[in-house]
C-alpha cells in the first residue's frame, strides 16, 4: 500500500509551481520533501504549534493557508455534547497520534479543557487500521458518555466501523469531520468547509501570480457548521434538544 510519505514524494518529484493540501499528516509529509515549492493548507489545525509556519501574521518559509481553529471547535464540542447530555462527567477522545494536529489537540483537552469544563476526558489512540479493535476494546471497557472523535486520515479511513460500533454503545458522537456526521456519527461541528477550500484557492491563486506564502498570513475561518444526523439519533434513542435542532445548518434525517 503507498503511503503518505511515498505519495508526497512523489508529488514534490513533479517540481509543482504550488502545492494545495490538506490534513497535518500530509503537510508534514510535504515540509519533509521540500522547503522551496509553495504549500497552501486548507484546514490544518496548530500551524504555529505544529511547527508549519513562525506564526500566524508572518509565516515566514514556503507554507501558509487557513486553518481551522480546532482549539475553538473543541470547546464548542465539549458545550454541544453538555446541551445534549446534561450531567455529562466522562468523554473519550479518539485521536491520532501520528498527526501532529491532532496530537496536539488531544493533549489540550485532556490538560486544559477537562479542568476547566469539570468533565474527565481519556484519550484512546488510533494511528492505523491494526489498532483499531484495541481502541474499540478500550472504550467498551472504559465506558464513557460520549466519544469526541479526531477526523484524521487513520480514524476516517475507520468511520463506518466506528460509527456502528458507537450506535451499539448507545454513544453520542462528535467531529470535526463533516463527512463523519454524513457516514453515522451524531454531530459534527466545524469551519465551512467551502470557504476553507474557497481561501486556499485564493491563495493559490496569489502565489501563482507572484506573491511568497512567507508574506501571505494564516487566515482563520470566519463561518462554522452544524450538522446532525438525526437518523443516528434515534437509533441512539435521544431526543435531540429542539433548541439544538433550530441551530442546525444540515439535519441528516
């Protein structure tokens, strides 16, 4: 099977005039194969705190783009699962650690979001398909009120199995992977999708017409989503809040 490391080889091997990705995993697979060729990111989370860029005004090397502000997604994650299940005490965080995104964002729930949000949160590692019946044993037995999960490349690849096994649980879901929601998980909420892809674009086009990405600032999303997946809903039994419902942006029926 190629590997990410093995496709971004090969893409840097074309010499591109500008690269347009995204996910953690890809760009950090890219920055590994070249410092030179311009690297637009659509979506990647931590780009400072990943390492990708110097900071947010000034990238300052041949990568920038626009993130998707997971720090700020996850605590409204955290307030969405609270409506939906008031009392809530106990969430697991499925997330990859060989994704430096994600990586980061579980490490900042569990140590920063927890305390403050009064709710215990475990992390359940997932990095490839072979671990994915341990994961699986370890929230069966570990038994928490609902699963935040990470839209990484591994755990996507893995939804449907996860999804079921969630619905079997009787385990609320949320992602930051709108296509997660769309294949059985409960929620997803998110940057607009479009308007990521939409700036990258842009920025593309920019780069194409002579400007550095070191001068192009990182840009943050200005639209988020809700998605909920209603049919998963009642499978699950709950009474979705219509409170919440009214919120929606899309309700999967």
């Amino acid at each position: 099977m190629t590997t990410t490391i093995e496709f971004a080889a090969e893409l840097v091997a074309l010499n591109p005039e500008v690269i347009l990705c995204s996910n953690s995993q890809v760009l950090e697979a890219l920055r590994q194969r070249t410092a030179t060729i311009p690297i637009v990111f659509a979506g990647v989370s931590h780009p400072v705190e990943a390492g990708f860029v110097k900071s947010m005004a000034r990238p300052g090397g041949n990568i920038t783009g626009i993130t998707n502000l997971l720090d700020v997604v996850i605590e409204k994650h955290i307030e969405l699962l609270k409506e939906l299940k008031p009392g809530l005490e106990k969430i697991a965080v499925l997330w990859s650690p060989g994704n430096a995104g994600s990586a980061i964002g579980a490490k900042w729930m569990m140590e920063s979001v927890a305390p403050r949000s009064g709710i215990k949160i475990s992390g359940v590692p997932l990095d490839s398909s072979d671990e994915l019946a341990a994961a699986l044993s370890t929230l069966a037995r570990e038994r928490p009120q609902a699963l935040h999960v990470h839209p990484t490349p591994a755990i996507a690849a893995r939804r449907a199995e996860i999804a079921a096994f969630a619905i079997e649980q009787r385990l609320p879901t949320i992602s930051g992977g709108r296509h997660l929601a769309r294949d059985g998980l409960l929620m997803f909420y998110g940057a607009d999708e479009t308007q990521l892809w939409r700036v990258g674009a842009t920025y593309v086009d920019r780069i194409l017409r002579g400007a550095k990405p070191a001068d192009l600032p990182v840009q943050a999303p200005t639209k988020h989503e809700l998605v909920i997946n209603l049919k998963t809903a009642k499978t699950l039994g709950l009474t979705i809040p219509p409170t919440l419902l009214a919120r929606a942006d899309e309700v999967i029926e």
